[in-house]
C-alpha cells in the first residue's frame, strides 16, 4: 500500500490526473452544450482552462528547450480552442483539444508507472 500512496503522489502521476481532469471536464462541456445546459456548459469548460492555466504557469518563461516551447504553444492553443468553444458553442473545438491532449496525458501515465517516487526533475531529463 505504501507503494500505491508513493505512486499517487508522483510528479508524473500529478500530471497524469490533470490531463485526465482536463479531458473529463471537456467531456461534461460537450454533452452539456448539445444538451443546451450552458450553465453546467460553462463550469466544466472553466475547469478545464483553470488546469490548463496552471500547467502553462508552471512553465519556466525563461526556458528555451524546444520541448518547453512546443508544450507552452500546446497549452495556449488549447486555452484558445477552448475560449472559442465557449463563444461559438462548437464542440468540434473542445474535440480538438481533447484530440491533442490525449497522447500527452497516456504519456504521463506511463512516465507515472516507469517511475513512482523519482522527482519531476528526474523524469523529465530521462524521458525527454
């Protein structure tokens, strides 16, 4: 048990569970917006840019890697496809960011499973 509590608290499995939040948050948004429930629409929609907000403040500004730029444009991209979801109220644009988050969220439950209790520092120089 004490392995499954290290695991739950890894830096990868932390970011496993926010995409997972991400894209289970733009589901709700989707089903609420055919349903034309635009309050619950909105909610879902706002949890989602609020992870994705703080992933994307977690990034060092100052860094220059090509890895770190390319997921800060990521993150924007997705909080603009998502604003404009909110104001368009075209799904196709919420499906988008789920599309393109996906991969990146399973390649944080598998960094989670390789490596439970190793700092996010750690992972991020093997696996990158």
């Amino acid at each position: 048990q004490q392995q499954v509590s290290a695991a739950a608290q890894s830096p990868a499995n932390i970011m496993a569970l926010a995409y997972e939040k991400i894209i289970s948050s733009l589901n709700i948004a989707i089903r609420a917006n055919e349903e034309k429930d635009f309050q619950k629409k909105y909610d879902a929609s706002k949890k989602a840019k609020d992870i994705i907000t703080q992933l994307l403040a977690m990034i060092d500004p100052e860094a220059t890697d090509e890895i770190t730029q390319n997921v800060s444009k990521i993150y924007q991209n997705a909080l603009l496809k998502i604003m404009d979801f909110d104001v368009q109220n075209n799904s196709q644009h919420a499906q988008d960011v789920i599309q393109i988050l996906t991969p990146l969220g399973e390649s944080w439950k598998e960094i989670a499973k390789q490596n439970t209790s190793q700092p996010a520092q750690d992972i991020l120089s093997q696996n990158y």
